[in-house]
C-alpha cells in the first residue's frame, strides 16, 4: 500500500474512520478476491489524487472479521463512504474510478462548504 491508503483493522478502524471528521472512504476487501485486486490500483489513484482531501482506508475482511459484520458486510468488494463518523454512501462490487471520485466529491465539497460557511 502506498503512503495514500491506509491499512484498518479492527483495533484502529474507529479512530482512522469514525473519529475523523473529514470524508474517509474505506475499502473493505480480501486477498483471494479477484474483484478487489483488480480494483486495487484504483483504490491506490483514488489515495494519491485526494490525499490532503479525504482519508482512504483498506480492511482486510478476513483480517478484521468484526469490523466487516458491524457494517453489513455480505459481498466484497464494497466502498463505504464515511464522514463525520457516519457512512454517507456505499457502493458494492467493482466500481469505476470515476464513480468513486463523483462519491468523494459529493461528500468531500459538502464538508468543505460546510468548514468555509
């Protein structure tokens, strides 16, 4: 993982995810997943062309099994889009990069309009 994707367990997910206020997309994933590995580099862009502006977190399910069944977990891979601690959006199976960055976006203007006004 590159220093713009952030590895989550269950130990720290709360405080990378829940307890930051800004946009955080999370990537919940497996290794033997062949929709998540093909996804993978995307998740990788998507880190490094919003560093500065959203978090982005991957978690193993089969490394964080808790984590997984606290969000409803049932297939992977599956983008979850928090802020605030909250999730905002999800999106399960592969998705397109610009599908993730039209996500980030909505949240990510939102919370920024919302710290200016």
């Amino acid at each position: 993982m590159s220093q713009n994707v952030i590895e989550a367990n269950d130990g720290n997910f709360d405080e990378l995810v829940l307890r930051s206020s800004g946009p955080v997309l999370a990537d919940f994933w497996a290794e033997w997943c062949g929709p998540c590995r093909r996804l993978a580099p995307t998740i990788e862009a998507i880190g490094e062309e919003y560093a500065g502006k959203a978090r982005v977190v991957k978690l193993n399910v089969d490394a964080g099994p808790a984590t997984a069944k606290r969000f409803g977990i049932q297939s992977i891979p599956t983008l979850i889009l928090f802020r605030d601690g909250a999730e905002k959006e999800r999106i399960a199976g592969a998705a397109s990069k610009e599908a993730i960055a039209a996500l980030i976006d909505r949240h990510a203007a939102d919370f920024a309009a919302r710290k200016v006004g």
